[in-house]
C-alpha cells in the first residue's frame, strides 16, 4: 500500500505527498524524490523543498480534508457531522454512499466507522470516481483503523445490493429514483439522508420518502458562522461569505 506524507506551507496550504523512491512531479510543489528527501523529516518538523519551507504533519482527518483531490463538489465538516451524529452512523455500522463524486463525505464516514464497518460507495462517472477512491486510498493508509470498503461503477438505482443498510446518503441530482430503489434497502429502524442544493430538491425528497413508506424525521440547513480577533480586541464575525451548501433531509424506516 502506497504511504503518504502531509506538509504545510507557512502560508497554510496543505500537500499530501506519496512517499516514493522515484523522481516525480508533486502538484504545487515540483519534482523530487519524497522518500530521500523526507526520510529523516519527523512530524513537527521541517522541510526545505524549492523556495518553500514546509512542515510536517500528522495525517489526520483535517489534513487529508484540507489537500485531499477535487473534482464534483465535496460536503464539508459542518454537514458531514450532522449526517454522521443524526444517522448515528459509528464503529461496524453498513453504510451506502451515492454519489462518491471527490470523496469528501466518505472521509468522514471512514473515519468513524472502525474496522468492523462497512462503507459502500456508488458513482456512475468514472473520472469523479478516480478522485474520490484516490482520497479513500489516502486515508486507509493514514488513518489509524479503517472499514471494508467496496466501490460499485454505475446509478444507485441500478446497482444498489441485496443488504440490509443501517445508513444511506444521498447526494446526487436526481434523488427521486434513488430514493425508491434505496427505501426497501433501509434495516429496520435505519435512516437515509439527501443532500439538496435547491428548495425543489428538497420537496422531491421529501415527496419520494412519504411515498417509499419512510418518516420524514428532520429537514433544514445548517449555518455557520466564524467568528475571529479584532485588532483592537474582542470578537466579532469575520467578514466574508455567508454562505449556503444544501439542504439536509433525514428519514427514518419504521
Ligand atoms: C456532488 S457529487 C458528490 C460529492 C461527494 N458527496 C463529496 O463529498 O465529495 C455528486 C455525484 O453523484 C454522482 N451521481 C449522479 N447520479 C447518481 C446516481 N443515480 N447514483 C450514484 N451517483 C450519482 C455524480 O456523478 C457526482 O459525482
């Protein structure tokens, strides 16, 4: 299994680096040989590779987050969390992923559901899923434990197995289909949950759960709202976006 080395650049930006005997080109950092140079670079310290000084981090889950590879649109930290705690997803839970797109939701799932879990991704475009198992790949490296994970090619609606989920999500632009074919899947007592962009959406995966037999439990957006030092002391937001990720839509197989 390939190993992988986290630096960050004084300004911030994080790399994830493979650890390889070879001369290659690094994205943003240019062509070296990792394993000569990073061999005696412990955690914490530091590296000089170009003009930049860089330091060593451990590969934890912010890490990989913060330089993992993108292409579809990720869910991030403020989301992630809410489908993991109101999913009560943890240690040996089985969990359906559709669309896998860049990986970024399946960091987290990885991440806390332990060895004796099960992580089932689905993505239909192959380029999205080259990404998305690249930064699984990653993580089941780096992190401490990691689950079983299996990768199915093609639409959930069409590829979804004979298992009994305890957890499925859903974030993909069509749910309507998805969310019939995934509702006879659903254990007893286990959630689903769909990520919307639109208010729309929204409607239809509320409209496709009441009419699979599911109970709408919970559905809203989430705000997020930083907050940081002024010069002249005290505290007050930041100034920047206030922005919109999607709805999030919860229901429950009873
Ligand atoms: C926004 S991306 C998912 C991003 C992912 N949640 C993340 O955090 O990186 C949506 C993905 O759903 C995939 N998709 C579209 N329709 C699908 C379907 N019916 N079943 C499974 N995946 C689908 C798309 O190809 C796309 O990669």
């Amino acid at each position: 299994m390939a190993e992988w080395a986290v630096l960050q650049e004084n300004e911030g930006r994080i790399h994830i680096v493979e650890i390889k005997d070879d001369m290659v080109k690094n994205k943003g950092l240019g062509v070296f040989n990792s394993a000569t140079l990073l061999a005696d670079i412990s955690i914490g310290e530091e590296v000089l590779i170009g003009q930049k000084y860089l330091t060593r981090l451990p590969a934890r889950l912010p890490e990989l987050v913060a330089g993992m590879a993108r292409r579809a649109q990720t869910i991030s930290a403020k989301d992630a969390g809410a489908f993991i705690t109101r999913l009560g997803i943890g240690e040996g839970d089985l969990v359906l992923e559709a669309g896998l797109g860049s990986g970024g939701l399946s960091l987290h799932l990885a991440r806390v559901l332990g060895s004796n879990g099960h992580l089932m991704t689905v993505e239909p475009r192959e380029e999205h899923a080259e990404i998305g198992l690249l930064n699984l790949e990653r993580a089941s490296s780096c992190f401490p434990s990691f689950p079983k994970h299996t990768h199915l090619s093609g639409m959930v609606e069409d590829v979804i197995p004979d298992e009994k989920f305890d957890a499925i999500i859903l974030d993909l632009p069509d749910h309507t289909p998805a969310i019939s074919a995934c509702a006879e899947r659903l254990a007893f007592g286990g959630r689903i949950a769909c990520y919307a962009p639109s208010s729309s959406q929204l409607e239809k995966c509320w409209i496709a759960c009441e009419d699979s037999g599911l109970n709408v439990e919970w559905a809203g957006e989430l705000m997020e709202r930083e907050w940081g030092r002024t010069s002249r002391g005290g505290m007050r937001p930041v100034n920047g976006p206030f922005g919109h990720t999607a709805f999030l839509l919860f229901a429950k197989k009873v």
